[in-house]
C-alpha cells in the first residue's frame, strides 16, 4: 500500500489578491502567473493563513489590498503570520475597461493578484500604530471644525428664511457672548424658536467636544519636538503643525521637495504629448488634509517672513506677473520646502532678511 504522499510547496510563491469588505474577504490565488482560485472567506488574517497552509503548506505568501475603510489592522496581522502584505492606492491599480465595465468582488481581486504577481503595485506608506493614533486624533479635530461650521451655515438659513438676516450679519465672530445673545432670540412662530434652539444647543456641544481635542493635541504638542520646530515657521499655528506631523508622519520618506509637493498636491497637472502641452492648472490628486491649511499658512507668511514678502511681490508685480491665486500656491510650495528643511536639520527656522534683489532672484527659483 502506497503511503499518501505529503504536500510541500517550499520554494514556489503564491500570490493573494484580497478585496476586503466587513461581512467577507474574496481572495484570489495564484502561482507563477497561473490562475488557482478565488475563494469567500470570513475577514480573518488568521483563517487565511491556516487555508494557505493547509492546501499550499510550506509556500511563501504573497498578499495585497485596497486601502479603505478597514485600516491596517488585517496588514499588521498578515505581516506576524509570516505574509508579505502590500496595501495599495485603489487608483493606482491598473484596470481594464472591461474590469471597470463589469466590476465585481472577485473580478477586483483577482485583478490585484494579477497585478501583485506581475510586479506593477506599489505599497502606500504604512505608520506605526503611535502615528496612526495621532492622525485619528488630527482628522477628528477637523471633522469638529467641519460640524460646526456646518451648524453655523444651519443657523445662518433660519435666520436669513425667517428675515432676521440683520441679527446675524453685523457679527463676524462666533464668540461666546454672542451664541448666548442669540439664544435668547424669538423668532415668529414656536417652532421655529425651538428648531434654533435645538442648533445652538448642538453648536455648544460640538464646541466643547472640539476644546476636549484641541487640549489633547496641546499635550501632545509640547512633548514631540518636531512640533514645536515646526511653529518657529510663520504662518504655521498649533493645528497646522500637528496635521503635519499626523500626515506626514516621517519627512524622510520622501525622496525630495518635489515628491514631498507632489504627495501634498502642490504640483501641476500636465497633459502632453509630441510638441503639444497643456498645464490644467493644480492636481486634483493631493492629500486634503494639508493641502488647504498650507495655502492658507502661505497667505499668513507672506505678512511675518520678509523673504516670502519679496517673493510675492515678485511674483504678481514682476515681469512675468500671476495672478494672486496662482502665486500663492508657489508661495505655499515655498513654506513646504521651508517647512522640510526644519524638520530634516532639526533647527528652528530663522527669518531671514533680503539685502539685494540678486538674492531675491535666487529666492524665487528654490
């Protein structure tokens, strides 16, 4: 009698493309560029690795998924059961029109299987689980901001529907004395008293929730000295330095200035082909929490750094003169590249001074 013989894959690879989902995972198979199977399991890092050993024992494992709403929770897991997981941007995986035409589970991972094995998909950058924290904690502080300016617009509306416009207009700040003021307000019918009542008591809430972070991201700000280096350069506030340091996470990561700007967006989209080029203006592609709070850093800076003053100016006013708009995304490209070289040296920024228009020049081309 023939004793069974023992399954060993030692030396082969396979490839797992995986398209995560709460309820199930669809994962498809692959080795040496041969279609195996796609499976439907539970989402479970840990019942992945007991199929691929008990069906392909003795093989290395090659994974990869879409980042989304799961996080890295299942690549932390894959990763200690002996995978080499790779997460990836979903618009940087290349795609058929038929893939996009007829777009399901398993036709998504088998596409990133085949691209895995193929080499074409590059992992995003994965933080550790301390940096993770800290970009939950920057992206619930603006999530706050969001609610309460969303309230705000609610409040605005009932006053300009009910012609109460003018008690609302003649302010320019939210401040506390003023959402008491208004609180005490009686519009025409009950309610519609009531439905106002109801926002203010909802924009108080939202106040407090947001004063909780803010004190949070404080204690955190005095203990990371990258944080307190980045304040040193004008126009970067508490917020903005925080968000930088929750996205960015490590400055070292990117090659150089013009990586750092194209991963934030401050780049243009270009469309060229032979001898015909057009500039769309800035990419749409960037990362949205950095992106907004650098331009608006820039408009701060260009009044309280006297190089970045000249720049400016030099910019709108000189011979080949933009627009205010267009110049302050360069500006903002500026305090990016301002905003690396403090974090790579470890010094705080000095603020210089212009002394010949030769130096302007040079300023202008960095």
């Amino acid at each position: 009698m023939r004793e069974p013989k023992i399954l060993d894959f030692t030396g082969k690879c396979f490839y797992l493309g995986i398209d995560v989902h709460k309820s199930n995972w669809k994962v498809t198979i692959r080795s040496n560029d041969t279609f195996l199977k796609t499976i439907s399991m539970d989402p479970s890092p840990l019942k992945l690795s007991k199929y691929m050993k008990q069906n392909y024992p003795g093989g290395t494992y090659y994974s990869v998924y879409e980042a989304g709403f799961s996080g890295y929770w299942a690549h932390r897991q894959l990763d200690t059961l002996g995978f080499k997981n790779i997460i990836v941007n979903p618009s940087d995986v290349p795609t058929t029109h038929k893939e996009k035409d007829r777009k399901d589970d398993p036709i998504d991972s088998n596409k990133l299987s085949r691209e895995l094995c193929n080499g074409s998909l590059q992992s995003i950058y994965i933080p550790n689980t301390y940096m993770e924290s800290m970009r939950i904690l920057s992206r619930c502080l603006l999530q706050y901001t969001r609610r309460s300016t969303q309230v705000k617009c609610r409040i605005k509306a009932l006053f300009n529907f009910t012609k109460e416009s003018s008690s609302i207009d003649e302010y320019k700040r939210w401040s506390q004395a003023y959402i008491k003021e208004i609180s005490t307000y009686t519009l025409n019918e009950k309610s519609t008293t009531f439905v106002l009542k109801h926002h203010i008591q909802e924009l108080e809430h939202i106040r407090k929730a947001r004063l909780k972070i803010l004190q949070e991201i404080r204690i955190i700000s005095k203990q990371e000295p990258v944080l307190k280096l980045l304040r040193t350069i004008p126009g970067i506030g508490c917020i903005t330095a925080f968000t930088l340091f929750a996205e960015l996470v490590d400055i070292k990561r990117f090659r150089n200035l013009d990586h750092l700007a194209s991963y934030v967006g401050l780049v243009p989209s270009i469309s060229k082909s032979d001898n015909s080029e057009v500039i769309r203006g800035i990419t749409n592609r960037h990362c949205k929490h950095i992106r907004h709070m650098l331009i608006e850093s820039a408009w701060i800076s260009i009044r309280t750094d006297p190089v970045l003053t000249i720049a400016f100016d030099e910019l709108t006013k000189g011979k080949h003169r933009h627009s205010k708009k267009t110049a302050i995304i360069r500006i903002a490209k500026k305090l990016l590249n301002r905003i690396r070289a403090v974090w790579l040296e470890g010094k705080p920024y000095a603020i210089g001074t212009i002394e010949t228009q030769k130096a302007v020049k040079v300023a202008i081309k960095k």
